[in-house]
C-alpha cells in the first residue's frame, strides 16, 4: 500500500510588495470606474449638463477652488450649455437664476456637509447645518449684531474713521508716497470690527501695516478652509479616524489657520483676565456679549462654541468689509461721471448742513446721499464678498424642491452664486455686468425687485449676522475717503504693481495693488 504524499505547502511567493502594490492599484481602479459609469448612467443627477470629470469626482471642483478659478469655469459653463442649471460636482447642482433664491434658501433649508467644519473643535453659528439648531445659535449671539445695538457704536467707528483718515494724510499726502488702498481699506475695517467687537482696535491703522500678519493668516487660513470644503466626505473621513489628531486645526499649526486661533486665543485670554480681576468696561462689545450669553436653561455659552463665533468675527467680520470698501473705490475709479456726481452730492450735503462734522451719521449719509448709497449697493451687487458657493441639501423629510419645473433628487447639494445671481439679466437688465448706480434710484418697484433678490449678504434666515455693521462702516468710510481726498491710479510699476486685481480664495474675494495717488482735497 502506498502511503500517501505529503500535502506540499500553499505556495506564497506571489504575495510580494510588488504583487501588493499592483493588487491596491487595480482594487482603486475599479473601484474609479465603478464611480466614473455610476456617476455618468445611473446616478439621478445624470441628465444635468456639466463636466466629464465635474460629474465623476469632487477632485474638479477642488481643483477650481484651489486654482482661483471657480467663477470663470462656471459662467462659461452656463454660457457653452446655455442651461439654468449645471452639475459641478457628482452631487451638486449650480442654478444660474436669482429668481431660484427663496426657493433654495427657505426657512426650513438645511446647508450641506459642504460646510462640515474640517477638524475644528467646535462649529461656528455660519457653519451650522440644522435648520433649527442654526436658530438657536443665532438667537444665542444674535443681540450685539442687532441694528440698534450698532447704532450705539456708532461713535467708536467715528472714531477709526478719523484716525484712518489722519494717517492717510500723514503718510501719503504729506508725503506724496502712494498708497494701497486694498491694504488701507482692509486696515480700516479690522481696526473697526477689533474696536466694536473686542474693546479695542488692534493697531493696523496707526502702525500702517499688517500688524502680526493677521490679514495675510486670513487669506492663508480661508483659502485652506475652502478647499477642505470641496472635499467634505474625506475630510470627514480622516478627522473621525485615528489620523484626525493630524489633520484638526490648533493653534500650535504653523500655517494661516493657526496663527489665527493663536490671535483669537490672545484677545480671550485677555478679557477672561479682566473678569477674573475684577476690571469693568463702560460698555459692552461683541465680545463681552458672547460671555455674557446665556442659554434658555441659563447656561453660559460653552467655551469652544465661544472660539468658534471669535474666530468668525475675526474672519469674516473685517476682511469681507474692506474688500467692499475697495470695490467701491475701483468701481468709482472706472466711472468719472458717478465719481463726480456723487463727490458733490457729499460735499452738497455738508454744505447745507444735512451732514453732520467730523463724521455724518449713517441715518444722515442714507437720507441726504441716494447717490452714494446706490453707488455703495452697485459696487457690492457687482462684488459680493462671498461670491461663490452656499450648497443646501434636499431633504426627503420636506416638501419637493422644483427648479426649472424638475423636481431635484432628494440628497443633492444645491446653490446659487452670488456673483452670477447678482448679474441676472432678468432682473438687473442687459446691463447687468455694468456700474450703474442709478439703476437703483430710477424705479422704487424695481429697486425693491433687486432688494428681494440680492444675494450679497447670503439669504433668508441665513443672512450674515455683521450685514448691518458693515453697512454702517461703508457708510461712513467711504464717504470721508471721497469728502478729502482727489486720487487716481498710480502707472504700474515696480514699487506699484498693477493693475488692481480681483482674488478668490477659499469662497471669499479680496483686492490686491490697488495703488492710488493722492491729494487733499479743498472742502
């Protein structure tokens, strides 16, 4: 009888690295192709016009971002497919139409994972998606950003204004140096939102520079933030996983986000000491509102929810404003004929008293100035800060959202532009894409048409908490910046690099070379 063989054993050298390695990579291939003929045949947003690899992969629409170049790519895509609405993203939809605003945006609407925060500890009141916990928040932090709050600090902006004003003089027209006024009209607005919202301007006007780098750690910061906006469902993924500790914004991070949270840090550490010793304030700041804020149970505000609306004040509160005071100054350089109407409406109103020394107020400036006011509406409807994308997701627990006469799938991301919705010919006219103030003055019917349909300052119950402080700066700022000073753009060259430019970072526009010469002007 034979015995029987010995079982050989299971042979393993095909397990390699190498074999390893080509094995991981056919596994993502098919796993891409998968998603590539999911996404293009059988995915319910099939039959919307955008991009090959818009439709496919959130890698596109990250690309833009990170490229500056999302609003470019979109118009011309709304322009190749003549469609009122494209696909940009395998789950997003992008509507041309201002008239879809209410639609979109209605009370009940709940923002999408777009906004998912990116490894930061806490959301701030913008980033909160729920419907009803966002109401809660903003009821919670809403007061000192109430108008008659504002009004109350309206003296401290004077204050900025007059300052900005005297160092202007002293820097450049005593001088004769020029100046960039997309940096001094983002000074103006930090100094301000620093004086009103924290108890004290943190320096820029008088120092004449980026104090601490704080603009540029904006920039730097937002621009990394929009692009993990982009990629919401792997940025979620890493933060929750054992990797998260990695990719979770602190203060220790070395990059722009990081030396933010080390400012916002600085200006709490410093009010908790003031508490702690006893000091009192003659008057109460955003900041100190926040501390004060108390929950319906009676709670104080938790103290990471309190970083995350600071750090929002400090982003958003200040950059956003200096980047529609120079819109203003660029869209009245390109227009000689408002500059001057405009110059003497503001000189006419001081003339006969209407406009109060050294500063009008803003209820002065929005009663005597029409002019200037619908200058300052133009400039901002052409330039919305936040000109590029605030997705909403369709939820199957609310009534069908209709756009075009579809009804949109339940889970898409859905959004409007402000820059494109702000340049709808249906309700601004051919002219859209021009300055032209008088637009706002010619009919009231209309005016309030463009009123309804202004997505400048976001909309519905989402709109920005700061609208009427920002108001109330450019009603002021601006306008003394026009009362005293004759200026023009300076020719480009070394020391003054032109022409002025438009950047998109991150979601948000702000100006850069913006050189102008100035001279005193004789009132």
């Amino acid at each position: 009888m034979k015995c029987p063989q010995t079982i050989s054993a299971i042979d393993t050298s095909y397990l390699t690295l190498v074999n390893g390695f080509w094995l991981i990579i056919g596994w993502v291939s098919a796993t891409f192709l998968y998603q590539i003929v999911y996404y293009r045949f059988f995915h319910p947003l099939k039959n919307y016009p955008g991009p090959f690899w818009g439709t496919v992969t959130r890698l596109w629409y990250t690309y833009q971002s990170y490229n500056q170049s999302e609003l470019a790519v979109y118009e011309n895509l709304f322009k190749e497919t003549k469609a009122p609405v494209i696909r940009i993203s395998p789950t997003t939809l992008l509507v041309k139409s201002a008239f879809a605003l209410p639609i979109i945006y209605h009370r009940n609407a709940v923002k999408s994972r777009f906004y998912s925060n990116g490894g930061f500890p806490a959301e701030p009141v913008i980033s909160i998606r729920d419907h009803q916990t966002h109401s809660y928040r903003r009821r919670l932090i809403g007061p000192p950003y109430s108008y008659s709050k504002i009004i109350k600090a309206e003296p401290l902006i004077d204050k900025i204004v007059s300052a900005w004003l005297k160092r202007l003089n002293e820097l450049f027209v005593d001088t004769q140096r020029p100046v960039n006024m997309a940096s001094w009209a983002t000074y103006f607005a930090f100094d301000t939102i620093s004086e009103v919202g924290f108890g004290q301007a943190l320096g820029f006007v008088e120092n004449g520079e980026d104090v601490g780098g704080l603009i540029q750690s904006v920039h730097d910061g937002i621009e990394i933030f929009g692009v993990l906006a982009h990629l919401y469902p792997f940025v979620e993924w890493v933060t929750s996983g054992p990797l998260g500790r990695f990719f979770t914004a602190t203060p220790d991070m070395k990059n722009g986000m990081g030396q933010l949270m080390r400012w916002r840090d600085k200006i709490i550490n410093a009010r908790i000491t003031e508490i702690e010793e006893g000091k009192r304030r003659d008057r109460v700041d955003i900041l100190q509102s926040f501390f004060e804020a108390k929950t319906p149970e009676g709670k104080p505000m938790g103290r990471e929810e309190l970083k995350a609306e600071v750090l929002v004040v400090l982003v958003a509160g200040a950059d956003t404003t200096g980047t529609s005071f120079s819109s203003i100054v660029t869209d009245i350089l390109s227009s000689p004929d408002d500059y001057q109407r405009m110059v003497a409406e503001i000189d006419a109103g001081f003339a006969a008293g209407h406009l109060s020394h050294p500063v009008p107020t803003a209820a002065e400036v929005s009663k005597h100035c029409p002019f200037y006011v619908a200058c300052i509406k133009e400039a901002l409807r052409l330039t919305p800060s936040s000109p590029v994308l605030f997705p909403r997701e369709v939820m199957a627990h609310q009534p069908p959202l209709v756009i075009d006469g579809k009804v949109i799938p339940v889970g898409t991301e859905i959004s409007c532009c402000a820059y494109l919705a702000n340049r709808d010919k249906e309700i601004y006219g051919e002219d859209a894409e021009t300055f032209r103030p008088e637009r706002w003055l010619e009919d009231d019917e209309k005016a309030r048409l463009f009123e309804k349909y202004n997505f400048t300052w976001g909309y519905g119950s989402r709109v920005c908490l700061g609208k009427d402080l920002a108001y109330m700066e450019l009603m002021k700022g601006p306008l003394m910046f026009f009362r005293n000073f004759n200026f023009k753009l300076c020719t480009p060259s070394k020391e003054t690099p032109g022409p002025p430019k438009l950047v998109t970072a991150g979601g948000l526009f702000h100006w850069q070379n913006i050189w102008l010469d100035l001279q005193k002007r004789k009132v």
